[in-house]
C-alpha cells in the first residue's frame, strides 16, 4: 500500500506461499485500493521478485485456529521448513498466537514497516522516504488508533 514492494523485492529476498498467491488472486477481484495493492503484487510476484512456494497443506491446516488463517499459517510453515529467520505479517492476533512457536523456532516475526526500515538502513531509500512510506501506510491500511500504528511510530523513533 506504501508503494515500495518493488524496490523492496529487488532489495530483500522474499518469499511466499502458493495459498498467499492465490489469496491476491481473490482479492484482486474488487474495486478498492486493496484490490489494486493485490494485483501490484501478483505482477512483482509474477515478474519473479517474488519466490512463490507450496508448503504441506496439512501442516498448515494443523496450525490454523480462530486467530491463525491458512495464509499465516502456510508462511510460518515456510519460513520453519526452509529455516526463514525473519517472518513479516501484519496481523497482530495471528503474530501473537504464534510468539510461542516463532521464538522455539527461532523465527523473528515483523511488521510490514521492517522491511521499509531495512530499505533504509541497506540505503536503498533516503529517511525521508522511508518516514513517508509508513506515515502513507498508517494511513492507508487504518492503522490508525491501533496497535499495528504504535509499532510503525516505534519503528520511526527507532531509527
């Protein structure tokens, strides 16, 4: 939403689930800004900037509760199978859910604004930019007045 996933991906090595991919594939369908955030990064996905993998849907589905979606669960699958140290997901009730198991696994789980910081500090993109990327999606994606906008502020003030 913030507009950098491109840069990003040329930048970061990324991966993500085939169930993530098809996801995107639905949401793309309707008419608002998450639908085109979607199919921009269905094209970054497509174009190769992104690897996309299968995880056992089993495994997954095993790890799915009323806080834990098949999404969620299909990238922490990923990222404990291929040995990924650092998972990045906005949902606050999943990532809390799973703490227990991120922190047995050795799994470091972030922000989406994590990987604008470290764009930042690769100097990849100036301060500026990066202050406005997550200021545009503090406000884009409604973080505003909750707990994901605490973490974005913390990570500006961090830096």
């Amino acid at each position: 939403m913030a507009g950098i996933l491109e840069v990003a991906s040329r930048n970061i090595d990324m991966v993500t689930t085939q169930f993530v991919k098809g996801e995107l594939e639905e949401i793309k369908q309707y008419d608002d800004p998450v639908a085109q955030a979607a199919e921009e990064i269905l094209r970054i996905i497509y174009s190769g900037d992104i690897e996309t993998l299968d995880v056992q849907n089993k495994d997954a589905k095993e790890m799915q509760t009323s806080y834990i979606d098949q999404g969620e669960a299909s990238c922490f699958v990923l990222a404990k199978d291929l040995n990924i140290k650092t998972l990045v997901m906005d949902d606050v009730k999943a990532a809390s859910a799973l703490e227990g198991l991120a922190i047995k696994e050795g799994i470091d789980q972030r922000i989406s604004v994590a990987v604008i910081i470290e764009l930042l500090n690769k100097g990849v993109i100036s301060e500026g930019k990066a202050k406005t990327c997550i200021k545009d999606m503090i406000t884009d994606r409604g973080w505003k007045g909750g707990v994901l906008e605490v973490l974005a502020e913390r990570y500006l003030s961090e830096d």
